[in-house]
C-alpha cells in the first residue's frame, strides 16, 4: 500500500528478458507519473489499483517477442498511454476497469489483449472505423466483449451511429471466424 502518489518520471529501466518493473497488486493512493519513462523488458501493473491516473506519456515501452506492458486487471481513473514511439512487444489489458484511456491509437502494437476490458470514455474521440482496428488486434482472435464495449462507449457519449458501426464489425468480424460446415 502506497498512501501516496509515485513518480518515476525520466526513469530508464532495463531488464531486457524479464520484468523491468513490478507493481502487481499494488494500492496507490493517488496518482503514478512515469513521463518520459524508458523500458526495456514488461512494465507490470497487473492488478493494480490507483486512486486517480496513471500517466504513461512520452514513453518509450520496448519488450519485443514479450510483453511490454501487463496492465491486466489494472484499476484507475485514467490511463493516459501516449507514448513517444510504437511499443514494441504487446499489451495486455484484460480485466482492467478505466474511467478514461487516453491514448495515441498510432503507437499501439500489433498485440493487444482486450477482452474483459472495460472504460468510460476514450481520448481521443475517433470515428469508430479508427478504433475498429484497435480491436484486430487481438492474440487470442475474435473476442466479442471488446466490440460491445466500445459499442457502449460511443452509445454513452451520445454517438449511437458509431455504436451501430462497432455492432455491424462485431457480426461481421464473428461470421468470418466461424468454421465453415
């Protein structure tokens, strides 16, 4: 348990084959700043729960072949992932529960485990075409709960046309990856 707020801003860490940083289970009070942070090897904050943000900005992730960063089951009010390249490894966020994610959708991996993932809002707004890709991502394939997530996301925040847009990809996306009889 951690009564306050952590700050690893301009950290470099570097475990290159292993876990570089460990935070499992931790209680943060208040906020974890790791701005312009640097890691080599898996940032796990697999269930985690923080009191107000995580600000993961201006961060270089690197574990390729690996996990770069294990956010299952993660707890917060606000994910900020923004960080200043591609991450390279994947990212695991199953289980993990945000009031926001703020993210750069262009730095995402070509890994990303969604399913169980739940959120109020995203930041940036994108049109569901753009956050649809976001969802091919996924390791473990078709996974139908990261497409009525988002399609609740945009329904909440009054967008029910881009709602429709995640349904229809949802059916479609499930059609392709049933074994033909």
């Amino acid at each position: 348990n951690i009564g306050e707020r952590i700050s690893l801003v301009g950290a470099v860490l570097d475990n290159a084959s292993d876990v570089a940083l460990r935070l499992s289970r931790a209680r943060i009070a208040a906020d974890v700043f790791c701005g312009e942070m640097t890691v080599h090897g898996t940032l796990k904050l697999a269930g985690v729960t923080v009191g107000a943000q995580v600000l993961l900005d201006d961060v270089t992730l690197s574990n390729p072949g690996g996990v770069a960063l294990d956010a299952e089951s993660l707890q917060a009010g606000t994910l900020t992932l923004r960080p200043r390249e591609r991450i390279k490894g994947s990212v695991l966020l199953q289980g993990a529960h945000l009031a926001r994610l703020r993210d750069d959708p262009e730095q995402w991996p070509d890994e990303l485990a969604l399913d169980g993932f739940t959120y109020g809002d995203l930041e940036p707004r994108l049109p569901a075409r753009d956050r649809l890709t976001w969802l091919d991502r996924e390791p473990d394939g078709f996974q139908s709960q990261p497409y009525e997530q988002l399609a609740a996301c945009y329904s909440a925040n009054g967008q029910p046309a881009e709602a429709r847009r995640v349904l229809h990809a949802k059916e479609r996306r499930h059609r392709d990856t049933k074994p033909y009889s």
